[in-house]
C-alpha cells in the first residue's frame, strides 16, 4: 500500500511501471453528452488542448458545458508508464496525472477562454495535489500543441501569477509541457464523462478553483 508521502513523489522512467504495448480496454465510440466522437482523427479545422487540474471527473464536466467544444476525453499525460490503468497511476508509479482533452472549434471559442476556464476552475498553486485529493495525479499541467498554444500558456500563467500574488496567495506550481512529448493516454471507459447525467447525476468531484479570475485576452508572445 502506497502512503500519500510516495505518491507525492514524482517517479523517474526508471522507477515507473513498465504497463504495455496496447491498451487494456477498448474506447465508447461517442460522447455521452456531445454525441461526437471521442477518439481522433477529428474533423479538420478543430483543435486540441490537454489540461490536467486535479480529479479528471469534474475537470472534464467543465470543459464539456464550454461554447465551442466540440468532445472532450479523460486520460492520463506527463508520465512514464505506456498504455496505464487507473489502479497503475493511483499507485503513484507511473508519473501521470489525471488530464482532460478538449477538441475544439476556434470559429467559437479560443484557446485563451480554455485557459481562463483551466485556471479559475482548480487551485494551481497546491503542488501535488488538488484539496483532499494528494498525489502526483492530481498535479496542475499543460500540455501543449505548438508552440502558439506553449506561449499562451506561458503568458497567462505569468499574468494569472501576479494577480494570486496580489490578492495574498502563492506561487503557481502548474506544468507546461509540449504534448508531442508527453503522450495522452485514454482512461478506462467508465471514467470517460463520469459525471455525465446518464452516468452519475449525483456523483461528486471536489475540483474547486481559487475564487480570483484569470485575465483574459492574454496574446500569445510576438503577436
């Protein structure tokens, strides 16, 4: 049994789980509550952003509720371990954290609206953890897909930054990372829109932001 202590460390690829050259389970086709695919390849002119902001339950719920979205998945980025299970990243020794990936159209909404949502909707600044959920999975990340996405992400954590330090509050501790280096692999089905009303209408994830807002229209660095 592994103590809050161990899986607040990160592991090393050496220390990870070796997990497998194919996943355990087969993806639902379509999304509970958009209807549209899940797995790429997407139709063209979507985009895609990863977020991992504590419990991928709630995470998830507040991306698929966003104008413009067009699906969203849960799954695990940032760590070692090929192909794991959930039991595998809750053991701590994967190195993943829980993510949500979001597919959307940027005719209506913007990567700099996900990344208010992202901020306001966790506390970034609590390492690894997200309230009473401790461990390596429940870490603040970003994981990126080209380097526009890598510099609105740098820009609004550093504005975000100076407006918790304004109002009393610590450092930001959250990851930003390039995706192409941090695969995204697929939680197990029943995890896929858990708190979807045709799942569990009444099920609890305890995501919950700091209560200051992020500002908006952050430009991309040379734009």
């Amino acid at each position: 049994m592994f103590t809050n202590r161990s899986k607040s460390h990160q592991v090393t690829a050496a220390e990870a789980l070796p997990g497998r050259p194919d996943p355990a389970f087969e993806l639902p086709e379509r999304h509970t509550v958009l209807g549209n695919a899940l797995a790429g390849p997407y139709p063209a002119g979507l985009e895609v952003a990863d977020f991992g902001m504590g419990c991928f339950w709630g995470a998830e719920r507040v991306f698929w509720e966003a104008p413009g979205v067009w699906t969203t998945l849960v799954g695990y980025q940032g760590g070692h371990t090929p192909n794991p299970t959930y039991d595998e990243v809750c053991s701590g020794r994967t190195g993943h954290t829980e993510a949500v990936r979001v597919v959307y159209d940027p005719a209506v909404t913007s990567y700099e609206k996900l990344l208010k949502l992202f901020w306001e909707s966790h506390d970034p600044t609590q390492g690894h953890r997200q309230g009473n959920d401790v461990g390596t999975q429940y870490r603040s990340a970003v994981y990126t897909h080209g380097e526009a996405q890598a510099a609105a992400a740098a820009a609004s954590r550093e504005a975000y930054q100076r407006v918790l330090h304004e109002a009393g509050l610590g450092d930001i501790t959250t990851e930003i990372a390039p995706a192409p280096t941090h695969p995204f692999w697929p939680a197990e089905p029943y995890h896929q829109q858990y708190l979807s009303p045709a799942k569990n209408p009444n099920g609890y994830c305890g995501i919950g932001g700091t209560g200051v807002s992020c500002p908006v229209g952050i430009a991309p660095a040379g734009d």
